[in-house]
C-alpha cells in the first residue's frame, strides 16, 4: 500500500449524499463516480490544463475560455449547444475538469441542462480542491456588454455534484501565484479550527480542508447560518479585489482580509494582541502570505465596500469575527471601529 493512500470525505447532505476521492493519482477514480445510468459525458475543460481523464463512458471534451471574463451567461449558452451536439441526456453526466472558474461553470452549465442533470467535478487548483469544488454553490458574472464583470457570481443555483475529484499529482503544474491563493483559503481553515494543517501531509490536509467545508455545508447547505463563517476575512478581502480591479487575486486578498478581521476583533475588545500576532505569524510564516494592504488604499472606499457586502444586513457592516467562542458572525460593527482596525494594518 502507498505511503499516502487516497482518502474518501463524504460530504453528508439530507438526500444525496457525495464522496470526494482526495489524494496522488485520484483521478483514476474517476469512473467510479460515475452515476450508474449515466451512458455519456460531456467534459468541460480549459485550454492548456491538458489533464487526461477516463470516465470509463462515452464523452465528449468541450474547452471555455481561460478567464474570469468568460464566466458569463454566453459561455452557459455555448456549452448547452455543445451538450445537445452530444446528445446529453436527462440521465447523463457532465464532468467539470478545472479549477473553481471551471467547476462553477460546469455545474451551472449541469443545474440547467434538461432542468439539472448530474456533473462530477475533478478540482485541478488548490482553492477548487479546498473550495469552489465543494459545497455545491455555482454560477457565472453578471457581465456588462464589453464582458467586464457587473456583479461577481451573481447568476447562479446550488447544485451538488454528485462526486469530486482532487487529484493532488494536477498541483504539480498549477503557477506558484495559484498555489498562493489556495493558501489563502487554508489558512482561513486553520482559523476556524485551530487546526495545525501544515503538519499534515498534503493528502490529510486537503482532505482535511475538505471535511471542514463539507461539515459547514452539511450543516447549512443554502447559507443561512453556519456557512457563513466560511467568509472569514473575506469582507474587506472582497472590498480589496474591487477595490484593485482585482490586480489583487482573491486568495491574496484572503490573506491580508484575516489579518484585519483579527484587528478588527482587538479594535472592539473581542481578542487580544496575542491574538493578532498569532494570526500574522500564521499568514505570513507559515502559509507564505503578505498581509500588507495594497498601496495606496482608501479606507473610505474600503469602508464602503464593506459596507456592500452580501453579509451586510441593512447597509451596516458585518463581520466574521474571532472572540472568546470561537469565530462568529457580528452584526452592527460601529464603523469608527473598522475605520481605526484599517489604521492598524502594515
Ligand atoms: N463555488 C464556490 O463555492 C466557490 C468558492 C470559491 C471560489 N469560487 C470561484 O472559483 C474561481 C476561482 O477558482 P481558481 O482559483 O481555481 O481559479 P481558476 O479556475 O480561474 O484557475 C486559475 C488558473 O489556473 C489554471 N489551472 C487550474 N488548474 C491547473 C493545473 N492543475 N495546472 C495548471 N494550471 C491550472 C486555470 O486554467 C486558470 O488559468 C472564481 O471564479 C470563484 O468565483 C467558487
Ligand atoms: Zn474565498
């Protein structure tokens, strides 16, 4: 037996329960997962990834454009054509090959076709793996005429694929700038666990990073309650992507998000300097990441970013804040408070 066998997460949902095979050379499982009447597939992909893999069914290989600019209605328009040159049925499955631009796409793409049929993803980026993959959340931009993003994400559904893949040998040729963003989301895992991931092997740990999201999810599949700590430090991690036109990617913004949700938290008594120093020692030491605000940054601007996020319930700020329970959300944060939390960042 290999040193680091492959793991199975389930992911523990009311009626459809799913495995996610994590681990060296997963993708084998691929036919496994395969829904049993499913008689062809249609692989979504993108140019370049170049990652082989056998349904063990007939299928078809479709290609999207690299690029958030293509995650748009256009591109859902685009596949559903390809999937009846396919002849995709109702019992049929598509397979999304990518990272989380591709998985959101694919299963958007899936959610519609024939009113929801079944897709698969196999997650090839470190934050599909830990993230996009995961949870069932799809979707594409709302996108202006010239293909600019109107409003990221904001044409979607839940819909659960009905297994996923992470494949840890595809991380071999994923740019250092992706591993990066990934990193960003893990370290956000350490925080709402405490876990120490990095002492893991990369199998446990994304397996790992797959069990916290799946028992968020399980627990609040359609985000009322729970699955909201899973925006821990990325409110002001949003209002940093616009704010940069998104020259800051979002696990970077992720990152440097954390750092001032724990200044945020010292700024209204709810943790203390060690707190803070813990998780700038975490970010930056340990998972390789800057925390410094992108310069120049505008607080006002900042502030009212923040002040738009989806979190925010009548206009005022919310948080997902560390405190003496653990990670929480906090409503009504006075925002002279996160004003002077933002004065505090390197
Ligand atoms: N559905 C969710 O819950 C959820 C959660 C987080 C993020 N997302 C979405 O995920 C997207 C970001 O995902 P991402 O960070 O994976 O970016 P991405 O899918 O755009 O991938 C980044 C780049 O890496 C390339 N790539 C992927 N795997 C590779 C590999 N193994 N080798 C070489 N290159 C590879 C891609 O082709 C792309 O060029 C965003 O659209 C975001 O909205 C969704
Ligand atoms: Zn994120």
């Amino acid at each position: 037996m290999s040193a680091d066998p492959i793991r199975v997460v389930e992911v523990p949902l009311v009626d459809r329960s799913y495995e996610v095979h994590v681990g060296h050379g997963a993708v084998t499982r691929l036919g496994s997962l395969m829904p049993v009447r499913a008689r062809r597939a249609v692989v979504v992909t993108q140019p370049g990834l170049d990652i082989a893999v056998d349904p063990g069914i007939a299928h078809t290989v479709v290609e999207i454009g690299l690029g958030e600019a293509h995650k748009r209605l256009t591109t859902i328009d685009d596949l559903c054509r390809s999937f009846a040159a396919a002849g995709l049925a109702r019992n049929d499955v598509v397979i999304g090959v990518g990272g989380g631009m591709v998985t959101d796409v694919a299963g958007f793409a899936a959610s519609v076709w024939h009113r929801g049929i079944a897709v698969v993803h196999v997650a090839t980026s470190l934050l599909g793996m830990v993230d996009a993959a995961i949870g069932g959340k799809t979707g594409v931009n709302l996108s202006n005429d010239d293909g600019t993003a109107a409003g990221k994400n904001l044409i979607g559904s839940f819909w659960q694929p009905s297994g996923v893949i992470c494949d840890l040998d595809h991380l071999a040729t994923l740019p250092e700038r992706e591993q990066r963003c990934g990193r960003g989301e893990m370290a956000k895992y350490h925080f709402l666990t405490g876990d120490d991931l990095l002492a893991m092997s990369l199998t446990d740990r994304v397996a790992r990073c797959v069990e916290i999201k799946a028992e968020v999810v399980a627990a609040d599949e359609r985000e009322g309650g729970r699955r909201a700590l899973l925006n821990y430090g990325h409110t002001l991690a949003h209002a940093l992507e616009a704010s940069t036109d998104h020259g800051l990617a979002h696990g970077e913004a992720v990152a440097i998000g954390l750092a001032y949700a724990a200044r945020l938290a010292r700024e209204l008594g709810r943790v203390g300097d060690d707190r803070v120093a813990e998780h700038d020692r975490v970010v930056v030491d340990e998972y390789g990441l800057s925390i410094e605000l992108p310069q120049p940054s505008d607080p006002d601007r900042l502030l009212a970013l923040m002040a738009t996020d989806k979190k925010s319930l009548d206009g005022g700020l919310t948080f997902v804040l560390d405190g003496p329970n653990g990670v929480e959300v906090v409503p009504g944060v006075d925002p002279a408070a996160a004003r002077s939390a933002l004065a505090t960042m390197p």
